[in-house]
C-alpha cells in the first residue's frame, strides 16, 4: 500500500520487484526526488499503457484516445476525468451482476469483488490449498482498491490524506477542486487506470483458468 498511500498506483506486472520497492519506500521516506521518479516511470510507459488499454477494451477505444490525445496536448484538466471514468467503468463492467454503482464506494466493491472472487474459487477443480492460495492472491490484488486511498477517500475522509500530494476523485468529478490539471496528476490517473485495468484483467483471466473455459 506505499504506493496508494502518496496517490500513485504500482504497475506490479512491468516494473521489477527490486524497483517497485525502492520506490515504495522512497514515496513512504518522503524523498523529493520520489513523485518524479514515479511520473517519469509511467511517462516513459504512456505510449504502451494506450496502446494496451486500446487494444483490451475496445468498447472503451474512442474515450481512451482522447483522454490520452488530452494528455499529450497538456490539457490535463480534460484528461483526468477521462481516465477516472474508463477506470470506474472497466470495474463496474466485470463486476455488473454484483448490483454496484460505484468503484468508489469501498465497502460494497469490497464485497462485490469477494463474492465474485468466492464463486470462482468454489467452482474451480483444485486442492483446498490451491484454492486458499488462489484466493489469497486474487484478495492482495484488490486490496489497493477497497482501501482508503488519496484518490479515493469520500468527503467525510479527506482530512486523513489533506497533505499528502495528488488529487481526489470526488473532488474533480464534482467541480470542487480547480487546481487538479497537472501533468503528475494526470499521469497518477494513468496508473490508477493501468492498475484497475490490470487488476480485471488478471482476476478475470484467473476466472476463465478455473472455470475451464
């Protein structure tokens, strides 16, 4: 969770384990150099998160390209929202028969994730231990999503994470924050948006393993 904490995502099936901590407890030390470490990561990765984001959510390919189009032209304050959007619905869509109305309300993506998570586990043909396991990963894997984050905290949360740097979901959707259009901010949305992606990818790639399809 070091990277959640200070508003960035890990990109934890790319970027080396070794690099992946270093960072993380460089963000956690409060280095200067630390959240420029972090943009630069994902602005040297910008073109291939696109093109995969593109190529895995087809439905999705007109609002991705011009949310990222948005960012390449430093209009920042049209490409965050853009990316906050396709992040929330890439959850909802794997998630639809769940009843959720929101990657953002923690407590009910927490239980629509487990009880989609428990339901695959349970028809998987596997060893208890093989299943505990499975499901031991599959639950690591949302954690950074069903946890209170910068970018995720609802109104009556905010005061936690004042000071850390980023931008807050409820904030920007909502008109309350004007001063959101940064370019570290929009690449934070790209890891936020990289990091959902990934986690419905692998979760449901997972599912399709165990069902035998």
């Amino acid at each position: 969770m070091q990277y959640v904490d200070f508003g960035w995502y890990p990109d934890y099936l790319n970027m080396p384990f070794s690099d992946l901590a270093d960072l993380g407890e460089q963000l956690r030390s409060g280095e200067p150099a630390a959240h420029e470490a972090a943009a630069q990561y994902y602005r040297d990765r910008l073109p291939t998160i696109e093109t995969e984001l593109r190529q895995c959510w087809p439905p999705r390919e007109v609002p991705l390209h011009e949310g990222f189009e948005a960012h390449r032209q430093k209009l920042f304050y049209c490409s965050i929202p853009v990316f906050l959007a396709q992040a929330d619905g890439i959850a909802r869509d794997w998630i639809a028969n769940e009843k959720l109305n929101s990657l953002y309300s923690r407590s009910k993506l927490r239980r629509a994730l487990r009880r989609r998570i428990d339901r695959f586990l349970k028809a998987a043909e596997c060893s208890p231990l093989e299943r505990e396991l499975k499901g031991a990963y599959a639950l690591a894997l949302i954690t950074p999503l069903t946890e209170a984050t910068k970018i995720n905290v609802s109104r009556n949360e905010r005061a936690k994470f004042e000071r850390s740097r980023g931008f807050n979901r409820n904030l920007v959707i909502h008109g309350e924050d004007q001063t959101y259009g940064s370019e570290e901010n929009s690449l934070r949305a790209v890891s936020f948006l990289y990091f959902v992606s990934t986690v419905v990818r692998q979760l449901r790639n997972r599912e399709t393993e165990l069902s035998g399809s």
